[in-house]
C-alpha cells in the first residue's frame, strides 16, 4: 500500500467522502489549518500550554474537513478538480524511479 493510499485510507476517503471533499468550500476552508498552527506556535511563549488549543483544534478541522460538506453542485471550478486530480493520483501507480517514499 502506497503512502498516498494510507493517508487517504486514515482520513477514511471512500467514493462518497472524495466527492465531498471535492467541494469548493472543503478546499477554501482547509487553507484555514496553516495559519491557525503557525499562530498556536506562534503564540506558545505568551499563553503557555494554552497554545495547545488552536493546535489541537486546527488538526481536528484538518481530519474531519472533507466529510464536513456536501458533494458540490458542480465540478467545473479548479478546487473541485484539483483534488479529483489528487485521487486520481493516489490511484494510479507510479513509476518506481519517481516514488519519493521508496
């Protein structure tokens, strides 16, 4: 099993769950997990431990994100491509000289 398939496998990605996650609003609001860890570690000498919460929060956001939503009216926007693309990708088998995981 590749590792591509492992992680789609741990974010529990069946058919039904990559369509959702095909949503343009799924795709908008991941980009809000970056920030939010960048400012927890950002923030860890003000509030302590406390920075533990939007660290935590933003991982749990990141985890249940594409079963959040509902399968998009339409797939011709970029966002909704973009992550057929990524399944298709994590499908596909790739050549032993391109596999960065070994």
């Amino acid at each position: 099993m590749t590792l591509e398939r492992k992680v789609a496998q741990a974010f529990r990605l069946t058919d039904e769950n990559w369509m959702k996650h095909a949503n343009p609003w799924s795709v908008w609001t991941r980009y809000s997990v970056l920030p939010l860890i960048v400012l927890a570690f950002w923030s860890r000498v003000w509030i302590g431990w406390w920075c533990m919460i939007p660290g935590v929060v933003s991982l749990l956001w990141m985890f249940f994100n594409p079963v959040f939503f509902a399968k998009p009216k339409s797939t011709r926007n970029w966002a909704s491509k973009s992550v057929l693309g990524e399944r298709v990708y994590g499908k596909s088998e790739k050549p032993r000289a391109l596999s960065v995981m070994g």
